[in-house]
C-alpha cells in the first residue's frame, strides 16, 4: 500500500495503518488502489474548493483541512461506489461534498465546545475568534451545498435532511434531555445525529451516484448510522485515556468541558445506589475537576477510566458495531462487505 490512502485513513498513526487492516488481500488491495487514487484527486479537489478570497480567509477555510483528518467518510463513499460503476465524477463531486460539510461542522463544534484544540493544533475558533471561524463553516457549509445542487435534487434533498439532523443533534446536546427523557437514549440520537447520519450520507451517496443496485441503499444507511455511534462511544473512552502529545488533549477533556460522555451517564446511573460512585461523581464534576490541581484531577480521570462504567461503555460500543455488521447482510459478498464489516471491527479496536 502506497503513502496516499494510509494519510488519508489513518495519518497519525504509530501502528499497523488503518488501510493495511482493511485491505489485505491481492483484490481487496486492488480496490484499495482504485480508492487511493480517488483520494488524491479528492485532496486537490478539496484544496480548490476551499478557496474563496485572496488572504486570510483562505487561510483560516484551509486551516483545518491542512491540519489533517482521516477522510473517512470519502473513502465510504469511493468503497461502497464499487457496488456499482465505481467512482465516478459525480462520486468524487459527492464526496468532496460530504468532507466540506463535515469539516465545517467542526469549525462550528469548537465554538459551541470553546475547544483549544483540533486535530494536533489549535481551533480556529481559538486562533482567530468564533465569528471569523462560525462565518468560515458557513462558507464551508455554502460551497457544500454549491457542489451537491450539480447532481439534481435527490443529491440536494438528502444533504438537506443530513443537515438538519446535524444541527437538530447539536441543539439537543446543547439543550439536554428533558424531565421524560432518558439521558442515555437522549445522548444516544445526539450520536446517531451528529455523527451517524453524516457517514451515512457518504454511503448512500456513493451508492446512489455510481449507479448502484437502490436494494443496497438501506444496508448501507444502517451500517453508517451504527458504526458513527460505535465510533463516538469509542471517543468517549478514548477522551479518558492519558495527554496525547498527538493532539494535545489532557485526558478527560470532554468531561473537563462539562460534556456528560456515556461514562459518565452511566456513572450517574450506578451513583443512585453506590455510594462509591457518587462520591467519585462528585471529584468528576467540572467545577471540582477545575479547582483540584493536576494530580488530583488526573485521578479523578483515571478513577473514571478504571471503573466498570467505561468497560460497559466498550460493551456498547462493540454492540452498536456487530449491529452494523449485520445490516450488511443484504449485500453481495465480495472485496466491499468483507472491507465493511472489518471497518467495523476496527472502531472498536482502535487507540487513537
């Protein structure tokens, strides 16, 4: 496997590369090189379409795009296209479509987080101000949407709906759950919204535009929905784990936030009746985490990462992930479901 598609499914990464572990055989690695290429020409497509204006507006719009990123959700859309006429021009508009949308809803995301850093370097937000960075996800979010009305109104009506459900995702979180709502289950959609439904898109999109059998576009929307939610709970435990010098986070990042990750959820759960739970609940909050110094909030972190709540969370993670696997059923066996379903796998496997 050349450099190119193991940069753009697993930059970072000290270990076997992601794209190693997916295609391992002399067909899969045929595909793989079909996808590589793709990945190429989307990086350049990507560089030009995030130009705007001469100075310091492209550079905040390529900010994060030069920052990194896995483009995992291209490479769903480019993989599930071989089910139909490959990756077509109107595959490669699509998935340059899908990466812009999830790009700036990350400009977004650190703003409404007030995030100091993404992906190994700081936020725009951080760097420039929330209006410079919540006016350059528009931008983003605009030429988005310029690239999908080139493919007719099904391409326009399913970005809308994918919009919506992203925006509706943080406005829940934001809000929180009401008095009849379950916290979990509320926090679960949040995934399944924020997340889920963007790699859907990628899938459906890639399928709908190389021609695909439309039996397959339904698997294929599950298996996105599913494996987003297994890939955040997956964050979830991975935010508890040490510094990262990679990406600069301190271990526990989101709770330092204030963001109730499912361990946490599930923690508040078991404090009803454990009163070792309550009381290490209480060192979690983020007033006590803020106001302890960095040893004492260190092991409120690792208490958290050690306790039971976080392997139940693995558990749940693992199950969203086997329920995305067989939702693949329909499909043909082949190169695609086979790479699919370790895609999956490898979710739930990973440390970064």
């Amino acid at each position: 496997m050349t450099s190119s598609l193991k940069r753009a499914v697993g930059r970072r990464s000290a270990s076997l590369s992601l794209a190693d572990r997916l295609f391992s055989t002399g067909e899969d690695r045929r595909t793989a090189a079909l996808i590589e290429d793709a990945i190429d020409a989307l990086e350049e497509r990507l560089s030009v379409e995030s130009r705007f204006a001469a100075g310091l507006v492209d550079v905040v719009a390529r900010y994060l795009l030069e920052a990194g990123g896995k483009r995992v959700r291209p490479v769903l859309a480019f993989l599930v296209a071989q089910l139909g006429d490959g990756i077509t021009p109107d595959v490669q508009t699509a998935a340059a479509s899908i990466e812009l949308t999830h790009l700036a809803s990350l400009y977004h995301d650190d703003v409404m987080d007030d995030a100091d850093q993404r992906r190994g370097v700081p936020s725009a937000q951080n760097v420039w101000g929330n209006s410079v960075a919540i006016l350059t996800g528009d931008l983003l979010f605009a030429r988005a949407s310029q690239l999908l009305a080139q493919l007719g109104e099904r391409a326009i009506r399913l970005q809308a709906d994918t919009f919506e459900r992203l925006c509706l995702g943080q406005l829940n979180e934001t809000i929180g759950p009401g008095p009849d709502i379950d916290p979990i289950e509320h926090y679960i959609q949040v995934l399944s919204d924020k997340t889920g439904s963007l790699i859907a898109a990628a899938g459906q999109l890639g399928l709908i535009f190389s021609n695909a059998p439309s039996a397959y576009e339904e698997p294929v929307r599950v298996f996105g929905e599913k494996v987003g939610v297994a890939f955040q709970l997956v964050d979830d435990v991975l935010d508890l784990s040490p510094h990262s010098e990679e990406t600069g986070k301190l271990a526990g990042t989101d709770i330092r936030a204030g963001v109730a990750t499912l361990p946490v959820l599930y923690l508040r759960e078991a404090a009803v009746t454990d009163a070792e739970a309550a009381a290490l609940l209480e060192r979690l909050t983020p007033e006590a985490l803020e106001s302890a110094d960095a040893a004492t909030a260190d092991a409120a972190i690792t208490a958290l990462r050690e306790h039971e709540v976080t392997q139940r969370t693995v558990a749940e993670a693992r199950r969203w992930a086997a329920e995305a696997t067989a939702a693949l059923a329909p499909l043909p066996d082949g190169t695609v479901k086979k790479t699919l379903i370790r895609f999956a796998d490898t979710v739930v496997e990973r440390t970064s």
